[in-house]
C-alpha cells in the first residue's frame, strides 16, 4: 500500500514538473493533449495531429457520402454551373454550341457530345428505313395486286422518293446504306403491304426482291399499264 502510494506521489511530482498540469486542475480533461515542453510543444504535438488526419482522409474510399451528397452527383458541369446534360437537354445543347464557338474545348461536355453525335446519324438512318418501309410496300402491292393500282400508289411512291433524295442531297454517304437498309424495312413492308392488300405473306418473297435501281428509279405510271 505505502508503494502504490509512494509511486502516485512520484507520478504527480513529474506531471507537475513537465507542465502537464497544476494543483488547480487535479485532474486533465481525458480528450485534452498531454503537454510536453509548453505552449511550443503542444503546438507541433497539435500540428501532427493534423497532419495525420489529413493524411488519413486522403487515404479513404473516395465514393463516401458527405454532407449527405454522393460524390460521383459532383460532375464537372454541376462544379462550373453549367446545365447537365440529364436535367435539360435543350439549355445543354445552347451552352455547347457557345463553348465551342467561344474556343473553350477543355470545357466541352465532350463524352454526352459524342453521344448526341451518334444519335444524330442514328435518326438520319432510321429516316432513311422508314421511307423504305413505305416505298416498298407500295411497289409489293402494285406487283403483287395490279387490279389494286391507283394514282394513290404512285404518288406515295414519288413522295417517298422524294425523301429520301432530300436525305442524300444533306447526307450523301448515307446513300451507300439503301441496300442494307431496304433489308431491314422489307420485313414489315411486307407485312404491311399484305394487310392492306389483303394478301397471305406466302405471296410474298421471305428478302427483298427489288435492286437499289428499282428502289430509286423504276418507273410507276398507270397509263403505260392501262
């Protein structure tokens, strides 16, 4: 007992001596840094707290929520206040265009550009396959049902045409595509084509039975057929 006591005194005697604290604080707050070496040794001890923890932070998964936002939400558009591409398209487009009119290419929304790009020759394709559809139909029910051919069949056809000679006029290599894309339009042109016309499917060809030739240029007039 009087050991246990003679090593308390001891320990009290250094902690006073070190400066760790005084008679009129008996006892240290337990979150509160030993000091060691006065004011400047608590100061470094505090800086390399910080450091540490600085460190430590850096160290951590980068994807955790703070403050309650996801940082991945944090994109470089919403950082320069800008208009992300997923919240409105329409603001988005105007705010490229004047990027990259002004020169600003570092920046360009350049990934969901790519992405507009990509859509934008997808639609001029699905226009061209579209007009196919119809066109085709038409030239399987004036084959396939002559007593059925009318003024009406060749002004879709002419129209149809058309269109499609507007599409190559503002996109000349899609003209390269009329094959394969009279390919994918023939299924439901014939479908279509059978329906109107009242007309098995078996009357029909299983490909597509018509040249880029005839597609673009055969001659429909009722007269040369009366």
């Amino acid at each position: 007992m009087a050991q246990a006591a003679s090593t308390a005194d001891a320990a009290y005697a250094a902690m006073q001596g070190d400066g760790g604290w005084s008679s009129s604080h008996p006892f240290p707050h337990p979150e509160a840094p030993q000091r060691s070496g006065g004011l400047e040794g608590a100061l470094q001890r505090s800086r390399r707290v910080l450091e540490g923890s600085f460190e430590a932070a850096d160290a951590a998964p980068q994807d955790e929520v703070v403050g309650g936002i996801e940082p991945s939400a944090i994109t470089p558009a919403a950082a320069s206040g800008r208009t992300r591409y997923e919240d409105d398209r329409y603001t988005w487009v105007g705010e490229q265009i004047a990027l990259l009119r002004a020169g600003k290419v570092a920046d360009l929304d350049l990934d969901n550009i790519a992405e507009e790009l990509e859509d934008v020759a997808m639609r001029l394709d699905d226009q061209l396959v579209a007009c196919l559809r119809v066109l085709l139909m038409q030239m399987l029910i004036w084959d396939q049902r002559s007593e059925r051919r009318n003024l009406n069949h060749v002004n879709t056809i002419v129209q149809q045409r058309l269109r499609m000679e507007y599409l190559f006029r503002d996109s000349p290599r899609l003209r390269s595509r009329l094959v394969e894309a009279s390919t994918e339009a023939y299924r439901d042109a014939a479908m279509w084509g059978a329906d109107e016309a009242h007309m098995p499917e078996s009357d029909l060809t299983d490909t597509q039975p018509y040249s880029a030739d005839d597609i673009l240029n055969r001659p429909f007039e009722l007269d040369a057929d009366r």
